[in-house]
C-alpha cells in the first residue's frame, strides 16, 4: 500500500495556507517519498476552502513526478466541459501523472448556489463521468441528456488521465463505477477496514461481470484525516472538538479506524486498511501539516504492514 497526501485546503483552526506553504508542503511529500499529491473540491463548506485545483496547479512545479490527484472534482458543479479542460491543461504542465478523480458532490449548498438541483446530481454525474473521460481521452463528444456538447474536443486522441469515480460502497453505485471509471475513490470517514473488504469484493464482482480486470482497477482512500500524537487527551479533543462536528459524524465512529492517536494506533489502522485491499491511503493532517508529514515518515510508516 502507498501514502499519499492531501493538500491542506480547508482552515481548520489555523487559518488557510499561502501559495508558499502549499508548495512547500507538496515539495516534503516528494522528498519524503509520499506517492500522490491530491486535491479535494468545495465551492462552499462550514470553513473557508482553498480552491481545489487551482491548488494542485500552484504546486505542481513542487512536485517532481509524484502524481497529482482531484479527490474529488466535481463535474456537476463545474460543468464536465470546464473540468475536462482544467485537467486536461493541469496534466499538460504536470511533471508526472494526473489522475481525475470524480465525484458527484454532497453539499447541498454547492448545488444551490449554481442554480443545480440536488436531486439531479447521481443522474447528472453519471452522465458527466463519462463525458468527462471521452473528452480526456480526446475522443468527440456526443451530447445527452444533460449536457449537448456538439461534438467538441479537447485534447488529442491517446490522452492518459485516467478518470475514477467517488463511491461510499452501495452496490448500484459501485456498479457505476465499475462501468465508467478507471478506478475508484473510497471516503475514510464514511467507511472502515470491514466495509472497505466487502465493498472492494463486490466491486471486483461487478467489474468481471463487466468484463473488465480487477487488477489493473486502481482504488484509494480520500481524506484520510490524520494527526500523530502521544497526547491521548489531544488526539481525543481533535476528534471530539474538530472533527466531529465539522463532519456531523459521532466522535466514536470516527476515532478507531482514523490515523488519529499514537504512531501505534496510526499504523494499526493504516495496515487494517492494507489488509482490506487499499492501494493508496490520502492522509489529510489536521494541524501542523509539515511536522505531521515528518511524523508520518519516520514513526508511522516503518509500523505500517502492507
């Protein structure tokens, strides 16, 4: 199993990062040999959010060839044409490779402030996934239902950004994936390493029933939060305090299968998660990102099995 990281994006009680911060952040995943630098996408949250790729355009110079991931993008806000054009352009001046990953949104808010009605978003979002991965793959676009594109391309013919799909596991949306994606995203604070197995099993169903190979199916774990610290009291104050409301998830749901706690308890819980067949873990550090970085790399990872 790799790790990668997530941009710190949101204020999370230490206000929002500057360009420099970003950079330098992107700069010691590299250097500290973190395999994916990714991106989450709000227009509106319950805390003031940095642009998601606009964020992964800034440090993209930073990143040698470490991949570059949305985690996720959403094309039924952005319009799939608009995303489309932004990665295209983004894995244009990236050093290594670019990964589209997709999802429908969850925030009502999001969708209310540009005129799209949330009940819509599954079946608008299936219909951009793939709209989305034909212009990537500089192929002329068909119109549907939603969206009448008139034909047009992006790139030239042969692009490899691979476009890959949010799921929390349900089946008919994990046989959406299988479908239309190049790989699947999993959710950390909507999952755990047993409900992981089970969905990723029931994906490598329907990928076969799709006649498509499960092994060359990529999969990761977005928005792993994560915070290194022998102090239990803090560790259960940043889940009780923090977490847990800016979520709207129970404390107790989120404190045994998140890295939160002890370099012990980090690295249980990540090699639970390799057992269950993740192939990357997204690590989001919830306070002093490049100390938790350093934190990661020399007490947690050697602990890692998988």
């Amino acid at each position: 199993m790799e790790l990668g990281v997530h941009l710190p994006l949101a204020d999370l009680g230490q206000g929002l990062p500057s360009g420099r911060d970003l950079r330098r952040y992107a700069a010691l995943a590299a250097e500290l040999g973190f395999t994916t630098v990714a991106a989450n996408d709000h227009l509106v949250w319950r805390t003031p959010w940095l642009d998601g790729p606009t964020a992964l355009a800034a440090v993209c110079g930073s990143t040698g060839r470490l991949r570059l991931m949305t985690s996720v993008a959403l094309p039924v806000i952005r319009h799939p044409v608009v995303l489309a054009q932004g990665l295209a352009s983004l894995a244009a001046l990236a050093e290594g490779p670019v990964v589209a990953g997709l999802g429908p949104g969850s925030s009502r808010t999001d969708h209310r402030v540009v005129g799209m009605p949330f009940e819509d978003r599954w079946a608008r979002f299936d219909e951009a996934v793939r709209l989305v991965r034909t212009l990537l793959a500089g192929e002329a676009a068909p119109d549907g239902r939603f969206y009448q594109v008139g034909g047009v391309r992006l790139t030239r013919k042969g692009s490899t950004v691979p476009v890959w799909s949010a799921s929390w596991g349900s089946p008919a949306r994990l046989r959406a994936v299988a479908r239309d994606a190049d790989g699947w995203l999993a959710s950390a604070y909507n999952s755990d390493p047993a409900r992981f197995r089970v969905a990723r099993a029931e994906l490598e169903r329907h990928l076969r029933a799709a006649g498509r190979d499960p092994a060359v199916f990529g999969n990761a774990l977005a928005t792993t939060w994560l915070h290194v610290t022998d102090d239990r009291v803090a560790a259960r104050r940043l889940v009780e305090e923090l977490l847990a409301p800016l979520l709207g998830r129970e404390p107790e749901s989120l404190a045994a299968h998140l890295p939160i706690g002890s370099p012990e308890h980090c690295a249980r819980v990540l090699s639970d998660y390799a057992a269950a067949g993740v192939d990357t873990v997204l690590l989001w550090p919830l306070r002093d990102p490049l100390q938790q970085l350093d934190l990661v790399a020399d007490r947690v990872r050697p602990l890692v099995v998988g």
